[in-house]
C-alpha cells in the first residue's frame, strides 16, 4: 500500500538535510527532460508562498532553488478553478481558450438545466450538471470539450507519437483542462474513489489503490499536531455556532470520506496515485519526453471551509510541503530526468470574519439580495413588465448574467440596461462591464500587473459563452452571503489576492534565481515548449516563454 505513507503518519515531520539539498543541485542534467511534471496547487496563492516559504524545508523548499517567480499572474479577472487550469498548458487567456468560468448558462441548451459545467458535455442527451444551489449534483459526463485549444501535452504527441501526456488531479476540471480532450490516462476523485472518463484508458492498479484508499478512511484520523510556526493561528473565529473555525486539525470519524477532500491526507493520496503511474507506466524511462499533470485540490477546499489566514491553512501547507518531498525523494530513487513547474489556478481570500480583526474594516459579506432573481424582479417593477419568465439568469452574485431570449430586442435592451444602472448603483459593486463593448476591445498588451479591470474582463470573455454582461465586486467584499460548514471563503475576483500565483521551476542541477517582476501562467508553456523541443507559434500563445536558464545559457533558444 504504497500510498499509505503519504496518508497515515503526519506527526513527524520529515527533515531533508543539508547533503540531501546539496544532492538535489549538483549533477546538472542537459538536453531535453525525460519527463515533465506539471503541478498547480489550487488557492496557492503569492501571499501564501510569500508568508510560509521561511517553514518550508520539504518540497517547496527544493523548487524555491529553481527558477522562482514570485509574482505570476492569472491576467483574468474571473480567477476560478477551470479557467485558471486552462491557462497553464495551453498557453492562452480563459477567453481564447473558450474557459469563461467554472459555469455558465446556456439559455439555448436542449434541457431544463441551463447551467453548463466547464467539464462537461452537455450534448449528451439526458444529462444534467445539478443546480446553483446544488452544483455537481447531476448526471453530467465529464469532458474537455469546451477547451478550444490544445494543451502543451497534446502538442507534444503530434511531435512525438510515443510520449505519453497524462493527468491525474482532486478534481475532473483540473485534470481535463490541464491534460486536455485526449490524455492518454486522466484520474480524479469522485466520492469513494479516483475514476477516469468514459471509454479512458484504465491503470491496471487503481482498483487497488482505490480499495486500499476505501479501507483507510474507514478507519477514524487522529488529529495533525499543530507545528509551532502554526501556534499563533491556532484561535477560534466567530462565524456561526456550529461551524468551529480556527482550531481544526483534520481529526476524521469513521468512514470520513465525506470531509477528505479538505485535508491534506487528500494531496497526499493524488502523489500517491502520481507516484504509481509514473513507475507502472514507466514515465520519464524512454527516448521522449512524457508529460504528467499533476491538480493538488486540498488547499483549495481547505480555503473554502476554513479560509487562508488560520491553522487549518499552516498545517495544511506544512503537510503540503513534506509530502511533495516525498514525492520528489520517491522520484530521485527512480533515477528520472524530470522537470518539475509548480503553480496555481488562482489565489484566494480569507474569510470576511477573520479579516475583520486583521485590519480590514471593510470585509464583508456579499448583499444577499445582490442576485439575477431579486435584481430582476426590481426591474419587472421599474419597467412595469408581465410575465413569469425571469428576465435574468447567473449561477452567482458577480460575473456573468445573462438577459432572457424570450425578450424582443428592444425589451432586451431595455433590461439590459436598466440591470447595468441598477447593479453599478449598488455600494458592493465595483463595475458592471457590457458584453458588447468588451468583445470590442482589443486584448491588453501592457504589464499584466497594471491591467484596468476591463482588460482583466476582457481576458476572461468570450462571445458565444460570456454572459449580456459581467458584474465585479468591490476589493474585499466575499460573494457568499452566508457562511455555511464547508464554505466560508472563496476566490474569484478581479483583485490581486486572486490573480497573483507563484510560479516555480526545478530540475536537478538547475542555477537558481529569482525574478520578481511580473510574468504570466500563459508563459508556463512556451517555455515548457522550448525546453522539450516543441514548436509553439507565438500567434497560438498568449504568453511568452521565460528564460529559466539562470545562467549564460538561454533555454528559450
């Protein structure tokens, strides 16, 4: 049960010594990497690399001797899980990549569900992706098909038949749009167990693994030991009665499977089953480069139940950090020529509650009736309209809304417009931006750090998918109403908490340096692309690629 070790014993702390890390950097390795390892670690914020790197002494430690840039960017302004997973191996914006959001609504779809899943292929007759209040709750077939564009992984196979691009991630959306709509192998985590797509190719071991993962959390979890860099955090914060938050150290009950995902033990199992297809399929051991994709989720789900500023948070990343040493150590005994980039989909927000006290007055939570049915109502009543049909439709308070195709243009102008005043009136609000003049935009060329908030719209915006028009909250405000268990903080504004991402780099031997100024995670694959050999025409990337050479060499040449 090789991924036990991964999952079962968190108190002691593994320490990588000093003739470890000097091994890890002598032997520089030339030419094209057997293998590359693509890892993003959703919610993994600049600010929480920047506020623990000086904890680090696993993994994180190590790809901090690379090729470090502290300050990369998701350029878009809807920073979500699928449309930020869609910018690392591809290249391109959200919006060129067809990834707009998480959801979106279709008004025109054949089925009574209007909300479309960014991972799902809604063509298929008799599937339902859930509802806005019970999202993923459906009979949906997962699918990258949205994605428009091909990712690094799939490029390289039309080079190089024989490499092998897979995935393997917490979720589908992470797995698929880093992998793209033909991985040779793609793995997530669906309730009980990893699954693949329908008609994917099967690793002959995961029923193992999965029944060998079954049976472990079955078995009750003792609590994490609170690491001392952790104690300070370690305080309760009001939020409601019975949602205790603050304290938790990822005590499970039996038969736990329900709350794995927002502990670290559930990074820890996703290595596990990366570490296993990497030495049953034998990656990194040919003549050509193979890809592994790699979605770590828990800090994600982590952020959304406890927020980024308490110890559930530290000890998650602590637990992190050592088991990507683990990861990297099982990897160095395989002898693998591997290139490692490890960055994130977006960043994340603490909860309103917490920031309160941390000198932010202004934290708050969203205005419940901030939403397409009561705003929508509120125009009937202005522009004396009949009818049951909602004028408005969005799967949230901000982003995309959606005016009724059962309008006349000029009605659905008229409600447009009134639903533009009326929600820029609203003291949350930041901008409300029309569709129709961000598809006239041209795409922004400046530094990505001094974009306007229309160009970060404009990034995110595509015109078959986006909505009438898109709502940006102002800095601070958290779009969920009421704190409930499991959801208490969330991402996905324009502002930089959310855009900004490390990004890292790492092969053995690799000079290290680090370049504060800005870059982009549209820059990961071009220069991914130039490393392994892959062409990569600069008008098929918005990014551009980065030298990470770190010495007189140039590894974009």
């Amino acid at each position: 049960m090789r991924f036990i070790k991964y999952v079962t014993s968190f108190i002691a702390f593994i320490a990588i010594s000093s003739a470890a890390n000097a091994e890890h950097h002598s032997e520089a390795k030339s030419g094209k990497p057997k293998l590359v390892i693509a890892i993003s670690v959703d919610q993994f914020s600049s600010d929480l690399f920047s506020e623990y790197r000086s904890t680090f002494t696993g993994g994180l430690k190590r790809l901090a001797g690379g090729a470090v840039f502290p300050s990369g960017y998701q350029g878009h302004a809807a920073t979500e899980t699928c449309p930020g997973h869609a910018t690392i191996m591809t290249g391109v914006h959200p919006g060129r990549a067809g990834i707009i959001a998480n959801n979106w609504i279709d008004l025109g779809i054949k089925r009574d569900d209007k909300t479309v899943y960014c991972a799902e292929d809604e063509r298929i007759e008799g599937t339902s992706f859930g509802s806005i209040t019970a999202p993923m709750q459906g009979d949906y077939v997962a699918s990258a098909w949205h994605l428009l564009v091909p990712t690094l992984g799939e490029r390289l196979k039309k080079k190089s038949p024989g490499s092998r691009n897979m995935a393997v991630a917490g979720k589908d959306r992470s797995a698929l749009m880093m992998g793209g709509n033909a991985p040779d192998m793609v793995f997530w985590w669906r309730g009980e167990g990893f699954e693949t797509k329908q008609g994917g190719l099967m690793l002959p071991a995961l029923p193992k693994f999965n029944a060998e993962l079954k049976a472990m959390l079955a078995k009750p979890r003792a609590p994490i030991a609170v690491p001392a860099h952790c104690e300070a955090r370690n305080r309760p914060i009001p939020v409601s009665a019975d949602n205790p938050i603050g304290t938790y150290r990822f005590q499970r009950p039996e038969n736990g499977a329900r709350i794995f995902r927002a502990s670290p033990d559930f990074d820890a199992a996703i290595l596990a089953l990366a570490t296993k297809m990497i030495a049953d399929e034998r990656l990194g051991t040919f003549e050509f480069t193979d890809v592994l994709n790699v979605g770590l989720s828990a800090t994600d789900y982590v952020g959304h139940a406890f927020g980024t500023g308490g110890v559930e948070m530290c000890i998650n990343l602590s637990e992190l950090d050592r088991n990507l040493g683990q990861f990297f150590d099982d990897l160095d005994k395989m002898d693998r020529d591997y290139l490692v980039v490890l960055t994130a989909d977006h960043g994340g927000h603490d909860l309103p509650e917490r920031l309160t006290l941390q000198g932010v007055p202004k934290a708050q939570r969203v205005d419940p009736k901030l939403n397409a049915k009561d705003i929508g109502a509120q125009i009937k009543q202005a522009l004396s309209l009949t009818g049951e049909e909602p004028l408005l439709y969005a799967d949230s308070p901000f982003g995309d809304y959606y005016v009724s195709l059962a309008l006349d243009a000029d009605t659905k102008a008229r409600v447009k417009a009134e639903a533009i005043k009326q929600i820029s009136d609203h003291p949350q609000v930041h901008a409300v931006f029309d569709g129709a003049d961000l598809a006239a935009m041209p795409m922004p060329r400046g530094p990505v750090e001094e974009w306007t908030m229309a160009e970060r719209t404009r990034v995110s915006f595509h015109p078959d998918r986006s909505g009438d028009f898109i709502v940006l909250l102002k800095k601070a405000v958290t779009p969920i109403a009421t704190a409930m268990r499991g959801y208490v903080a969330t991402h996905g504004s324009p502002w930089d908490y959310d855009r900004r991402v490390p990004i890292l780099f790492w092969r053995k031997g690799m000079s290290h340096f680090e370049q504060p100024l800005a870059v982009q995670t549209v820059d990961i694959a071009p220069t991914l692309a130039a490393v392994i050999g892959v062409d990569l025409p600069s008008d098929a990337t918005d990014g551009r690629c980065l030298d990470i050479d770190g010495g007189p060499g140039d590894s974009c040449q």
